[in-house]
C-alpha cells in the first residue's frame, strides 16, 4: 500500500514547535498593565510673609456719610508670624484744621435753610486699632507679557476713635472736646506684588462705634443753656462709617531670600 506524502509545516509551526519544552507548551507570561502617570507642577508662592514686617503708608476717604467727607493718612504696622497670619496696628488722622462744614456736600446748609432743620455731625479728629489679618487667597494675572502676583486678605479689630459734635443747633453757646470711643473694624483687602517687597494695595474698611451728638433740643432759660451738661444727647448712637483706602506696602527686610526646594 502506497504511503500518502504528508504536507511540510509552515514556518510559524516551526516556531512555535520550537520554543515548545519537551514536556509540553510553555505557560504565557501575563503582561503588565500599562500606567498612565500624572504630574502635577505646584508653584512656589512668589513672596514669603513668615517673619517680616510691613509697613504700609495709605490714604483714606469715608463713603457713605452724606453729610462730611472725612479725608485721612494713614499707617499700618504688621508682623507675620505665619505666611498667612499677621499682627499689628493701624492709625488714621482726620484733623487737617479746617472748617469741617467746608469739607461736606454744602447739603446741611441746604436743608437749614430750606427746611428749617438741623442735623446732628460729628468730625473725625483720629483713629488707632490693633488688629489680625489673615491672607485666605492668592494667585497671579498677566497683563501683556508682565505676570502680576496677587493675594487678598481679611483685616479686623478693636481700638478707639476720636470724634468731636460739631455745633449746629445752638453754634453761638456751644462748644465741644474731643471725646475718645472705643471703635471697632472689619475689611477686605487686595495687594498686588511690584516686587517681592514691594505691594500696591487698596482696602475696603468698616468702621463702628458708639458716638455722642449735639442735643437737638436748646434749653429756654439762659441757665440750662449755657450748662455744658444739656449740649449733648443723653444716648450713644452706634456708628457704622465705611471707608476706601489705598496705599504701598513695604516688606522688611528687602534683600532677595531663598524659596524652599
């Protein structure tokens, strides 16, 4: 009986035979997952705050008193004692002896003369807080091909406020001192970096206390009305002045630090 040719193995059989063990098929090797590795780059703040002082000379102007505009300088004193925590002072003069009337909106005279009616004022003479900051944001812009460096900070405290009525009602008797309240304040504040000592910066400041105005009732009898004790009014009256401030902060010392790697 003729023996029927058997066909060659292909060259794939071949190999595969060939890395075969004599004992049986070799076992498939399990590959490993493939991983996908993020990496995230983190910025280094651009200006430490830790353990540096700030002076920061500014100018003030209040907001919402229809009545008086009151014009300020101001200086604040600050110490870092963590990057985002600070403690220092904060002192506003008012007083530049000129006619407080003249400073105004001209809208008291007004309603004097048109309505017949007073209005109880009192002038700012200064103010002077001890107060925390805490700097809760931070980032930076571009403007062109310039990169600006930012951070925004929250400012309160308690101290006191000096203000003095200014005679409205009975001008020709009455005079007033200078009278110190205990005055309290809270504020938003940005600061852009010039240079990593170097800020320009504004403020939005709430101011409140507890104040004293001229009596609005004038006494009939001469007696009862040149009695100093009848020209104020028998109640405080809770304050509440906003004011917008913008100045320079200078960081100390100035000379160039190292960031941590």
């Amino acid at each position: 009986m003729r023996r029927k040719p058997s066909r060659p193995r292909s060259r794939r059989a071949k190999a595969i035979s060939s890395k075969s063990s004599p004992e049986g098929p070799a076992e498939a090797v399990p590959q490993r997952d493939e991983i996908a590795e993020e990496i995230y780059a983190v910025q280094q703040i651009y200006a430490l705050r830790l353990k540096r002082v700030e002076l920061a000379p500014s100018v003030a102007l209040s907001l919402n008193d229809p009545y008086l505009k009151h014009y300020g300088l101001g200086l604040a004193l600050n110490y870092w004692f963590t990057n985002v925590l600070a403690l220092g002072v904060n002192f506003n003069w008012y007083d530049w002896g000129t006619n407080p009337l003249e400073r105004g909106t001209n809208i008291i005279p007004r309603i004097q003369n048109q309505f017949r009616l007073g209005v109880p004022i009192n002038d700012w003479q200064m103010g002077l807080w001890v107060n925390f900051t805490y700097v809760p944001f931070y980032g930076k812009f571009k403007v062109r091909k310039k990169i600006f460096q930012w951070d925004s900070y929250l400012i309160g405290g308690v101290g006191i406020m000096r203000t003095q009525p200014i005679p409205v009602f009975d001008a020709a008797v009455r005079s007033f001192d200078w009278q110190t309240n205990v005055a309290f304040n809270v504020g938003i504040g940005l600061r852009i970096f010039l240079t990593r000592y170097l800020t320009f910066f504004t403020e939005f400041r709430a101011y409140m206390w507890p104040d004293q105005f001229e009596n609005v009732d004038v006494a009939p009898d001469d007696a009862d009305r040149n009695n100093p004790d009848t020209w104020l009014q028998s109640d405080s009256t809770f304050v509440a002045n906003t004011s917008i401030q913008i100045g320079l902060t200078f960081f100390f010392p100035t000379r160039d630090y190292q960031l941590p790697k």
